[in-house]
C-alpha cells in the first residue's frame, strides 16, 4: 500500500469526482477541453491533489483523486470549477455569449470514496475490537 505522508498525518484519501457544464451542454471539446485539462492538473497541482486518473468528455468530467486531508471534498471542487471557469470564460469568447450569467459549471457534483479497505472489512474490525459491547454500535475501550 502507497500511503502519503503529511506533517502530522499518514493517508491515502481517494474521491471519483463527476461534475459538468451548466446545462449539460457539449463544450469540453478541442482547445476549450485541453485547456479546461490544464487549468484542472494546474489547480490540482497547487493544491497538493494528486490526479490518478480523469476523463474529459464533451459534457462532463470524470476524476480520480488523492487528497491530503487538508483540504476538503467540497473546497477542492470549489477551487477547480472556480478558477476553470473564470479562466475559460476569460479566454473563449463564444462561451461569453452561451454562459452569458458567468457561470460555467452546473451547481453540483457527484463524489465518492474509493479506497483498498470496503465498508464491511472496517465494521469487521471495529466489531472485533478488545472491549466491544454488542448492545453499542460506539464504544470506548477503558484506558
């Protein structure tokens, strides 16, 4: 297993995130869909988030990523499809005229955990834990 080291931390925080141009519409193609790449790897980059894996397709996006636990879920895609939306606004002018409200991105996005461990190993060995109580989902083992 390939953990990442922070500071104060040991992790391996993986998220299949999905996200897509408002309305649905088919723009990620050409140069506005190697720049929206660029501008994602660039955003990514500076935020410590590791790409495993992504896919651009004209009306959505599909990304692996490693996350420390620094930053949010929800703040990561702030930034993404804040700044890849200013930029591409900024820098193709026909999609001024189709965004013209200066929004790119649908509200939303979907967003899961991966991992290596599923849910049922984990409740396993919390469930095997020295001191479980079986009326308690939530115990304290005593110090």
């Amino acid at each position: 297993m390939d953990y990442k080291h922070g500071s104060h931390s040991t992790y391996d925080l993986k998220y299949h995130v999905v996200f897509c141009p408002k309305y649905r519409y088919r723009i990620l193609t050409g140069e506005v869909g190697n720049r929206a790449r660029e501008l994602i790897r660039e955003v990514c980059r500076s935020n410590y988030v590791d790409i495993v894996s992504g896919s651009m397709s004209p009306d959505h996006v599909h990304l692996l990523l490693s996350v420390p636990p620094s930053i949010s879920l929800s703040k990561l895609i702030h930034y993404i499809k804040g700044k890849t939306g200013r930029k591409l606004l900024m820098e193709f002018e026909h999609l001024r005229k189709r965004y013209w409200g200066q929004h790119l991105w649908a509200r939303g996005y979907f967003g899961v955990t991966v991992g290596n461990v599923n849910e049922a190993d984990v409740q396993k060995y919390i469930e095997n834990q020295e001191h479980h109580h079986k009326e308690d989902n939530f115990t304290i083992a005593p110090g």
